[in-house]
C-alpha cells in the first residue's frame, strides 16, 4: 500500500498553517490560529467520506466512519493535536524534502550553519534512500503531531476508498493546546462514544507506550527583605539567596540531565529574582505514583524548613498535579496494547514499548474514562529547528492504524 503521495501532500500543506500554541493565554484554544487548521481539516474530513465532522468552539475536530459490519464491536478512536509547542516558532514554515537520502549529514542550512549531524544524531542514518523532510533552519518543522494528523486521515481515507475492508464504527479527533498541557480540558469523552483510542504523538518507527509520568508543578514566591547592604548584617534576608538555598536542598542526582527511562527528577525551569524578591518555579516528574508523592513532598518539608530558619514564612507556594500515569487506567485493558503490538509484529515492525518521559493528551483522556496508548508517527528531533521525519515511516504509521482495524473485528 503505498500511501506516499497523499500523505506528503497532506503533511506539506498542515506544517505550513501556524498552529502554535500560547502558554498562560486566557482563552480556550490558547491561540485563535489553531481554528485556520481546525477549519481545513473539517472540509478535508468531509471530503475524505467522513460523518458527523464537526468543530466545537473549544477548537476540537471530530469525525466518524460508520460501521460497515453487522455486528456490535468496541467502538475506536484515533486522535492527534493540532498545535505546535512554544518553545521554537511554527510561524512561515517552509518545508524541505530530501528525497534519497544519503546517509551523510543532512545540511538544512547552509546560510544559517544548520545541520542533521551524523555523529551527533547518528540514529538519521538508519533512514539511508528514504525521503526525509525538514524545516528551513528557522524553525521547528511541525511533524509534532500534524504528522499524526496526516497519517490518522489518509487510513481513514484508504478505508474509505475500500469499503471490502470490514471495520466497526471509528472515532476521529484533532485538538488544540496539547504542548501547554491543556489539550483535552474541554474534551467531551462521552459525546467522542469511543470505547477506546489511540493517540498518533510518538517518535520512532515501533514506539508504543501506555505510561508516562505522574506531573505536577509548583511556583514558589520568596519575599525578601532589603536593607541597605552597608547596614545589613543580621536585618537583610536576600531573596535571591534564599531561592538558591532552596534549590540547593533538592537532590542533584534527580534533575533531568542526569535521569533516565523510569527515573524522575525535579527540573527548574523559571528563576526570577531580586534582593527583595524572588520566584522559583519547578515540574515534579515520576512514573511511581508512591516516589511521585514523595518528591512534592519533600519540596514541602524544604519550604517549610526554610521559613522556621529565618523566623517567619517568607516563602509560599502554589502546588498542582498536572496529570498521572495512565498505566493504572490502562492495565485493565491492556488487551489494546497487545492488539497494537500485533499489529505491528504483523506488519514486520519491532514494537518499542517503553515508557514516556513526558505526558500526552491520552494520559488525561485515560483519566477520563478513554483509555489511550499512544503510537509512533516516525519524527525525531520535536520542538528545534532540527526536527526530521522521515515519509516511509509515516507510510507504517499509516499501515499500522489499518490493521489495528483489522484486528479490532477479530
């Protein structure tokens, strides 16, 4: 089944539409431009064949193939998120296909001095005579997730087109604001009717991953006191200082760049300080529920030895869970994780089940009575100018969708 020419076609005209998302935006999506894909692919949806496509005010994109089987079996969703993350603009991307590639280097950029290194990424050359597709060294390239945009839409086109190929009823979606961790905020599970569902947000050809981390996130305020430096001795309470000493207290050995596979780790991602005053904030990660309560509470225990140290409460903080892993909501019924992995051993793809060092929209929907593994769409490199995807491996992507159908009739 060769799928290349839709799939390109497709996946060049979504990168293109800036769909990057906003954090701390007050409105739902966090960028109105999120709705100018919204809007192409309810009229492509339509097109393709499919039902019931609609978008919501919310920004989600639904759609249904009906049932072409005269007997009642799990309804099953796919979906993917249509924005882009905050951390590298989405903005004029301008797309570039390398066809055959040769295995060296891959040079992006020549003016800008932006390159695919093969010792630095030495995994590109597995993808030697494939096509590749990058950005233009400016930007991230988009393949998060409109990658599993494009394949989710041409296997239900593909199904569409070969009505011989018995499916029950399918469930797709698209939303918004899944890179600021608000994705599924205004989902409604219970309207979407699928039973089950997969998430198209991995990497590599073979990802399958059904846990991810349990998230929380904490901002924490110090109120300094600041006197003047020739007259402070035991009156100043330097805020800067004290947000250093907090941040000293936490475990070296658990910050990301030393942390792996079910490892978590604190990681510090805003400091913000004068004398007077300072602000710390921190993402709390940990696949062990058990350990994951132990870390946010051992933030706690600091902040409050800090304040009996200096005599009053000169720091607060604002704690919140983000999501949690959904293993818990998945071992129930794991047999979609095998009908998954089958697939893939089916169609000669090693299956990679591992765990995600990160979080994904079916990680809430799993909480929300969806459960969600989430799959490969073949990129690497997400959010940086350096992000490639190859088009074969959208192709198996593509492949893999199809006979996860198969099986599900079985």
């Amino acid at each position: 089944m060769d799928f290349k020419k839709k799939l390109l076609e497709r996946f060049l005209r979504y990168v293109q539409i800036d769909t990057q998302s906003k954090e701390n935006s007050d409105t739902y999506p966090s960028t109105k431009k999120q709705f100018d894909l919204a809007h192409l692919l309810v009229k492509e949806l339509k097109e393709v064949g499919l039902s019931d496509v609609e978008v919501d005010q919310f920004g989600y994109v639904i759609a249904t193939l009906p049932s072409n089987i005269n007997k009642d079996i799990p309804v099953i969703g796919f979906l993917a998120h249509m924005d882009t993350a905050p951390d590298m603009s989405g903005k004029d991307v301008k797309p570039q296909i390398f066809e055959n590639y040769n295995g060296e280097d891959l040079v992006i950029s020549k003016d800008l001095g932006v390159k695919i290194s093969t010792s630095e990424f030495p995994e590109i050359k597995q993808f030697k005579g494939n096509t590749i597709i990058t950005a233009s060294g400016d930007t991230l390239l988009g393949a998060d997730d409109k990658a599993g945009i494009a394949e989710i839409i041409t296997a239900m086109e593909y199904l569409v087109k070969n009505p011989e190929i018995q499916h029950g009823t399918i469930k797709v979606a698209f939303t918004p604001d899944e890179e600021i961790g608000k994705g599924v905020d205004h989902f409604d599970v219970k309207k979407f009717g699928a039973d089950y569902a997969y998430t198209l947000d991995g990497g590599p050809v073979g990802e399958l991953e059904f846990e991810n981390f349990n998230a929380a996130g904490i901002a924490i305020k110090i109120q300094g006191r600041n006197i003047h430096p020739g007259y402070a001795k035991g009156r100043m309470i330097n805020a800067i200082l004290v947000a250093s000493e907090i941040n000293s207290m936490l475990p070296v050995e658990q910050r990301p760049e030393l942390t792996q596979d079910y490892e978590g780790f604190f990681h510090i991602i805003r400091f913000l300080g004068t004398v007077e005053e300072a602000e710390i904030h921190y993402i709390i990660r940990d696949h062990n529920r058990e350990k994951f309560e132990q870390k946010k509470q051992l933030i706690q225990d600091i902040i409050e030895l800090v304040n009996k140290k200096y005599g009053s409460e000169i720091v607060r903080f604002q704690l919140e869970d983000q999501y949690y892993n959904m293993r818990e909501k998945i071992e129930p019924v794991y047999r979609i994780v095998e009908q998954a992995k089958q697939a893939m051993i089916e169609l000669g793809i090693q299956p990679v089940i591992k765990p995600i060092r990160g979080g994904t929209d079916g990680a809430k929907l799993s909480y929300m009575g969806l459960p969600c593994p989430n799959l490969f769409t073949g990129g690497y490199n997400f959010h940086g100018k350096l992000e490639y995807i190859p088009l074969e491996s959208m192709e198996k992507a593509v492949s893999v969708i199809l006979k996860i159908v198969e099986k599900s009739v079985k």
